[in-house]
C-alpha cells in the first residue's frame, strides 16, 4: 500500500493544497509540520509570527483528527527530521508545496537529492504563488524590476488553475508527535497576546469566512474604502495568505466567481494587490538577500543615522507626537497588523524623517506583524526607502499631518489608536494645545524632510 509523508510548511490548509491532494489520491498519507529553527540560513520567527503558528497549528491538527488523522509535530534540522519520519513511518514517498526563500529551497534541494538517491519518490507542488517566480521573464529572460509590465506579463499568461477541493477521506498510521506547547511558541515572560486573541481567529476556517465576506460585501468600493485606515476595507487576509491558510488560487477564483459590473474595477485594483504580493515574492526569488541588502546597491552609501534608543522607543511604541505615525504604531503593537496606508506612512517618517536605516523597521516589524513575510516585508521597506525595484521615489515624503488630514478626515483613527487624543479639538496637529499625557513632536517635519532631501542629493551626486 502507497503511504506518502505530506510536509507542510507554509501551507497550512487541507484546501487547495497540491502535496496533500496527490498524497491522498495515491494512498495512505502521514501529514507532518517541523519546526525547523536551525537549518542554515533560516530566519527565526518574530514573536506576533510564532503566535500565529501556534493556534493555526492547533486549528489544522484538530481539522485532521476531525478527518481520523493526526497532524505529526517535529522540530529539528528538516534534513534529519524528515528522513526519520520517512523511517518510522514506513512512507515511501514524499511531496511538498514549493518554496521561495533561499535557505528553505536549499534545505528542499539537499534533501530531494537524498531521498531521490535513496528510491523514495519525491515531488513537489506549485501551491503558494499563482506565478512560479522564473515562469515570467521579460523578452530578454531577466525578471522584471518594474511592477505593471510583470503584472501585465501575468495577466498575459494561462489564468491560474482552478482551487482543489480538499480530500473528504484521509487515512494513515498513527505516528508520534510533539507536544504542541512544549514548542513554546507563545508569549512565555508576559502575555502580550491579549490584543492579538482579540483580533485574530488563525486557521483555514477563519479565512474562507473572510474571503467569503469580502468578496460579497467589503469589496464594493474597494478602491476608495482601502485607502481609509479607519474603515474594514480590506480583506485582511495578509496573515492567512502568509501562512498559507488559504491559497492565492482560490482567492483569485473567488474574486473572479463574485465579479460583477458594480464590483469589476474594485476586484481589478484588489486582484492587482495580489499582483504586488506576486512582485515581492518574484523579488525575492531572484534577490535572496533582499532583507538585508539596498535592492539598488547607490543606497549602500546612505548617510543613516543611529538613533538613540528614546528616538526608536518613541517610533517603535507610538510616542513621536505625530498622530498618525503613533495612531499606527499603536495598531501595530496591539493588533499585530497596520493598515497599508499607514504602514506607508510610518516607515517614511523612520526612513526620511528620522533617517533611520530601512532594516531597523523591516526588523521591527518582522517581529510585530502577524502577517510578517519574508518578501512583502522586505520589498515594501525598501519601496518605502525607495532603494527597492519600482519603488517610491526617495524625494516623496509622506506628510504624517497631511495623509491624516486626507484619509481620516475625521480622526477617528486617531482618536481610536490614542486615547489621550479623543478630546483634543486639533486631532491631526494637537501641538498647539497638547493633551495631558501625550509627547511633543520627536522632530521638526521640515527641517527633518530638508535633511533627508539634502543626503539624498549628494548621493545622487556621488
Ligand atoms: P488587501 O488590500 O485586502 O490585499 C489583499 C492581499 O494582497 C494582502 O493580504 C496581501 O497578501 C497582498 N498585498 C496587498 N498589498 C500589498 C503590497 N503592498 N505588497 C505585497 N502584497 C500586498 N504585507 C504582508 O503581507 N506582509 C508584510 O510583512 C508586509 N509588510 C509591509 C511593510 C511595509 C513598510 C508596507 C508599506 C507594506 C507591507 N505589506 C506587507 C503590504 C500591505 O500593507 C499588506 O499586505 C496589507 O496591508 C494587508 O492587508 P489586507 O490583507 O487587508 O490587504
């Protein structure tokens, strides 16, 4: 009888999930996670990340026992770890869903050699990304570096594959598994969680609701409704689509299937948003290092300076005296997700204003976000501090009191994010009569954008 091992990484779902899908078709499956802190190269997980691994695993191994099956946890160097569950299990194939980081594709290649070598069957899945990111290549075969001519690429070939049911029978032998809580992937010294267990629901479930719901509901007038932090005008999906709870296949079919005349230019702009998702990944592909290196290597010579840690405290927790730059940092800290808009904006203010280098943020964030991704995280700061591929133009910086002004008027962002605000008559600018309890201004908008303009400058000069 077949019995295939399914490892599942950052797919945690039982739809539309490849491996899982032709594992059950051939047979018996052993469905694995391992918790692999330590294989060269890997980047450990920031704190809002583990939290979220934690309960989604929880969720995804009661929706296996739901179906007679256990989910197997391990941790250790996958290199070790699978063979042995191969062993124990008595499984004589394996198959996973691709993935794109250099360090886990290096730790995939090694050991598809091995079990290759050793007889075993091994394949692998297209699951996570609608475009394999070395499918779309300008006419020259290099990657594009510039978003709407990779999109229009995209749009130009086959549309993505249909989503794949789930397997409704699942069968396999029992086999060993590690404690869940022993892993410790949740808060240990204080529980910060409270914020995130209020806002979040992690696992398969949850994000067939939320994508069932946006696209019958929030996505009429997307197109104006994302760009104001205070409306529910996204789909928040981020953190599912980062864990791989649900698929881009079927998030792009479900936003096709809902399309309809009143809702086609706000699905067109929201199916773009995964477009961007497709761009960073496609980035990253093809520049490894793009967390910690200027995408556009002229940056390498930017005159960053080192914050006092008061300075990055007063970014870091919402207590530079700008309302929206605090507004979102706060979001962020409790809720473990800002909205774009904002996130735009805070990472100019460290980036230009505080002409603190992109990676202190990338870092900050990577720790905080729920939806902290290995190439949407990076991609964006480097947009932000436009060193990246087609980003903004480092000479565009956004105007905290200006953006507050324009996209919540009203400043019930504001005044939701800091409650030493809620009274305050000059929401956007309350330096004139500052509430008790809350900071004057970190820096002088002006100078701070004069300062900026001016290194730049003589880095276009150099
Ligand atoms: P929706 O508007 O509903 O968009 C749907 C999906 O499209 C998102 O879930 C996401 O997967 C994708 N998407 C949307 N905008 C972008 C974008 N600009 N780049 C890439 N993909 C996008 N997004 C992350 O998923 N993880 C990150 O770590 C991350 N870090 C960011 C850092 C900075 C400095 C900035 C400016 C943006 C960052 N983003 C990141 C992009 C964006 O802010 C979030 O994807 C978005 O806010 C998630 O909310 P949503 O799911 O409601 O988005």
């Amino acid at each position: 009888m077949a019995l295939t091992l399914v490892w599942l990484r950052d797919d945690l779902r039982i739809a539309d999930n490849p491996a899982l899908h032709a594992a059950a078709g051939r047979g018996d499956v052993v469905v694995c996670y391992v918790l692999d802190e330590v294989s060269e190269g890997i980047r450990p997980l920031g704190g809002a990340s583990r939290w979220w691994l934690h309960n989604s695993l929880s969720s995804l191994r009661s929706a296996f026992e739901d179906q007679g099956i256990p989910l197997v946890l391990r941790s250790g160097p996958a290199a070790d770890v699978i063979p042995r569950l191969i062993e124990e299990s008595g499984a004589d194939a394996v198959f996973w869903n691709r993935r794109y980081v250099l360090a886990e594709r290096n730790v995939d290649a090694a050991l598809k050699g091995f079990l290759s070598d050793e007889g075993y069957q091994v394949h692998s899945f297209q699951a996570n990304l609608l475009f394999e990111p070395w499918e779309v290549t300008t006419g020259s075969g290099s990657p594009y570096k510039v978003f709407t001519p990779f999109w229009r690429a995209c749009r130009n070939r086959p549309a993505p594959r249909e989503p794949l049911d789930g397997p409704t029978v699942l069968r396999g032998p029992n086999v060993d598994s590690e404690d869940l809580d022993e892993w410790r992937l949740l808060p240990d010294t204080f529980d910060w969680a409270g914020g995130l267990r209020q806002t979040w629901t992690p696992g398969e479930l949850t994000a067939q609701a939320l994508l069932d719901r946006f696209v019958t509901g929030t996505v009429d007038g997307y197109a104006d409704a994302r760009q104001l932090p205070d409306v529910e005008g996204t789909s928040r999906l981020s953190p599912h689509l980062r864990f791989g709870e649900i698929s881009p296949f079927q998030v792009w079919h479900s936003a096709r299937a809902a399309s309809t005349s009143a809702t086609a230019s706000d699905l067109a702009i929201f199916t773009q948003e995964l477009g961007w998702r497709e761009f960073c990944w496609q980035l990253l592909y093809h520049q490894p290092r793009l967390a910690t290196e200027n995408y556009r290597r002229q940056f390498d010579a930017f005159p960053w300076q080192q914050p006092d840690s008061d300075e990055l405290d007063a970014w870091q927790y919402g207590r530079t005296g700008f309302p929206l730059i605090d507004a979102g940092m706060r979001q962020l800290w409790h809720t473990g997700w800002m909205h774009n808009r904002v996130r735009m904006a805070v990472g100019s203010f460290l980036v230009k204003n505080m002409m603190v280098d992109w990676r202190v943020g990338e870092q900050w964030f990577w720790d905080t976000l729920v939806d902290a991704d290995p190439a949407n995280n990076a991609a964006n700061w480097q947009w932000v501090a436009g060193s990246g591929a087609d980003a903004a133009p480092y000479f565009r910086i956004f105007n905290p009191v200006t953006q507050s002004k324009k996209f919540d008027p009203d400043g019930r962002y504001l005044r939701r994010w800091i409650p030493e605000l809620r009274s305050a008559h000059k929401v956007h600018e309350p330096w004139t009569d500052l509430p008790a309890g809350y900071p004057p201004p970190l820096l002088d908008l002006k100078v701070s954008r004069e300062r900026a303009l001016n290194a730049y400058q003589d880095l276009r000069q150099d």
